[in-house]
C-alpha cells in the first residue's frame, strides 16, 4: 500500500541496509548537530574579539562572556531553574491541549466533508489573529493566572497541527480509500489500515512546528502578569537595563526549544518507522 513519504529524516529509514543504518545512522546525527554548531560559535567568537579588541562597545550586545556569566549566576542562585521549570510547565501543558484540540478538530474537519464546511471557515478566520491580541481577551476571561497563559500557548500550537493533520487526511489517495472499502473494512479499521500511516509523516512534522509557535507563545503568554519563568526574566532585564540578562533569557529559549524539537523528532522516529511497516516489499 503506497503512502505519503516522511519529511522528517528519511535519510535514516529503511532505505539503506540494516548494518549501515544501525552505525551510519547515529554517527551521521552526531556529525549535523556538530556542524549545526559552526556558525552559532562563530558568530560568538567573532563578537567575543571585536568587544574585546575594542572594534564594537558591548554594552547594549554583551560579549558571550558576559551572557554566560549572567547565566552561571541565575544558575548558582537558583533562579535559572525556578525559571526555566516554570516556563517548561505552561509549554507542557499548553502543548497538550494544544495537540489534543488540534487532532480532533483536523481529524473531525478532514474525515467528515460537512464538518470542514461547518468549522473551517471560522477557524481559518480565528488563525490570523495576532497572538498578542488574545491577551487582553484572556485576561479578562481567565485571569492573570496560570490558565490564560497555558490557554495562550495552546492557541498557538493548535493551528499548525489542524492544518496539518485535515490538510493530510484531505490529501489521502480517494483510491486507497476506495479500496478499503471494497474489503468492507470498518471505520476504525479504515483509519487505522489508511488514513493513519498515510497522515503520519505530516502530523510528526507539525507536532514539530506547534512545539516551536508553543516556545514563541510563551513569551506573550508570561507577559501577562507572570512573577517567574524565562519571559518574566526578559521583561526583568528590559526594565532594569540589563541586555546581559535579557540576552541570557534569549538563549536560555533558544537552548531549550531545540532540545525539545530534538527529543519530539526522536520520539516520532519509531512512528515513522510503524508507518514504513505499511509499505509494500520493493
């Protein structure tokens, strides 16, 4: 049965031979995420120099020295770890909620033709929304406590796996379909046998992608009367006039939104592999 190939890493499934792909696989995974770090360290070490020999003033862009030790002290006091535990918390949570909502909209708008003619137009509408432009709303709704923040960043992560998953349901061969039901195939054996190994790939690559509008969410959502986490340690520094601390913050974002996309793609790598299983023989 033919389905939609994997974006995610399809360098490293089935199509090389399992001695290669058992070795070559991870020494590979280790050589990109060690060129990935050429140009970061770079870019650092180039600003590191030019500070240092005086070529540029480093008081509003701190050398990386500077945001390093700004990040040691948060470290040593404690305040890096109540920061990024309270941080990871609302991305968790709202990711969560985020995905569920996603899946069963998508599901639901992608599998049944008048439920897409019901609720698509109106969440179309609601996904050009500016996600700064909720919080007032949310506010007033819900408070400036955990809820409208968590229900912020479920926003923002609700709309790339909607999109995903009823765009790839919709995308699905009808001829697939079809045949499924020639072998009366129930409806629970239908999503199961096609619909799922077909919008797998996709839904896997937007899991991904509403992670990462999760990590940007949060910043608004901790604007919104927040008293700990990364983004109250951004506005902290702004109003104090610290960019090493801001700057800080900024990478303490960055550092955990990539292991976080890191562990997402490394936990849907069996899944994809589930979904070459599906795949007939040569």
């Amino acid at each position: 049965m033919a389905v939609i190939e994997p974006a995610l890493d399809r360098q490293e499934s089935g199509a090389v031979s399992l001695p290669e792909a058992s070795g070559a696989a991870p020494r590979r995974r280790w050589l990109d995420w060690l060129a990935g770090l050429i140009v970061p360290l770079a870019l650092a070490l180039g600003w590191e120099v030019a500070v240092a020999q005086g070529w540029a003033n480093g008081r509003l862009l701190p050398p990386p020295s500077r945001i390093l030790s700004t990040l040691w002290g948060l470290w040593r006091s404690g305040d890096l770890i109540t920061h990024v535990l309270a941080t990871l918390g609302r991305v968790g949570l709202g990711f969560l909620f985020g995905v569920l909502a996603g899946t069963v909209l998508g599901a639901l708008t992608g599998y049944l033709s008048w439920a897409r003619r019901l609720l698509d137009p109106t969440l179309q509408a609601l996904r050009s929304i500016p996600s700064i432009a909720w919080v007032p709303l949310f506010i007033l709704w819900f408070g400036i406590f955990e809820t409208s923040k968590v229900i912020l960043i479920a926003v923002g992560v609700f709309f790339p796996i909607y999109l995903a998953l009823s765009g790839a349901i919709l995308d699905v061969d009808r001829k697939l379909v079809e045949v499924g039901r020639i072998f009366r195939l129930s409806g629970p054996a239908l999503v199961w046998r096609i619909l799922l190994p077909a919008t797998l790939p996709a839904y896997a690559l937007a899991l991904r992608a509403g992670l990462g509008l999760g990590w940007m969410f949060v910043v608004a959502a901790e604007f919104m009367g927040a008293s700990e986490g990364l983004g109250f340690l951004l506005t902290d520094g702004q109003m104090t006039g610290q960019p090493a601390t801001i700057l800080a913050s900024i990478v303490a974002f960055a550092v955990l939104g990539k292991l976080t996309d890191g562990l997402l793609a490394a936990l849907s790598r069996p899944l994809l592999r589930w979904q070459d299983s599906f795949k007939p023989e040569g």
